[in-house]
C-alpha cells in the first residue's frame, strides 16, 4: 500500500511538472526521493545540471500531459525561482528545496508526514 501509494505520489509528481505532489501519507524521506527522480527526469543527458533547454522540455512534456501549453513568461518565472545561485541552470539541490519547502508548508503540524487532513 505504501509502495502504491508511493508510486501514486512520484506519477503526480511528474505530471504535475513544477508542482510538487503532497498526498496522504507522503512522507519527508519520500518527498526528498520523488524530488531525486524529479530531478533525474529534467537532467536528459545526466550531466547534474538542468539546463534552461532541459527545464523547458520538461515542462513542456508534463503541460501536454495535462493537456495545456507552457509560454514563455512561464518558463522564465520557473527558472529564475528555481536557480537561486543564478548561475543559469538548475541544480538537484536548487529543485530538492522547493519541493521540501512545498512539503514543509502543506505538513502544518511538522510531524514529517503529510496527513489525510493536510493533503489537497
């Protein structure tokens, strides 16, 4: 259940491109995992970095899956709040501390788990 659950949580993930799926039962550990593989599919030729052309191929993907489009202004907005260093790519650690802050505002109570009463 817990694996299901799990694989739920990644899928969303996934598709939801930039959002970051809190579900019931998601916990930080599994959080910070689902951000890893996040990241692993935005890093197409794997060289540890998202490149603006890596980032915006990946939200384009995850927007056709929703059925929508992603425009320019967009993208921009994602990239700059994702590249904190400002170096003009994003990192593992740059996306991993977006999706831990999503994380950390949906579990109100800090107790590392989202529960049923905190997910969406």
């Amino acid at each position: 259940m817990k694996t299901a659950a799990f694989t739920l949580a990644t899928i969303a993930l996934l598709a939801g491109g930039s959002a970051m799926a809190q579900k019931a039962g998601q916990t930080r550990d599994q959080a910070i995992a689902a951000s890893a593989k996040k990241f692993r599919n935005l890093d197409t030729n794997g060289d540890g970095k998202g490149s603006p052309e890596e980032l915006k191929a990946f939200m384009d993907k995850a927007a056709e899956k929703r059925g929508t489009t992603v425009d320019q202004a967009q993208f921009e907005r994602r990239l700059k709040r994702l590249d904190t260093d400002g170096d003009g790519v994003v990192s593992a650690a740059e996306l991993q501390a977006e999706d831990l802050a999503k994380f950390d505002r949906a579990d109100a109570n800090r107790n590392g788990v989202i529960d049923a009463a905190e997910a969406p």
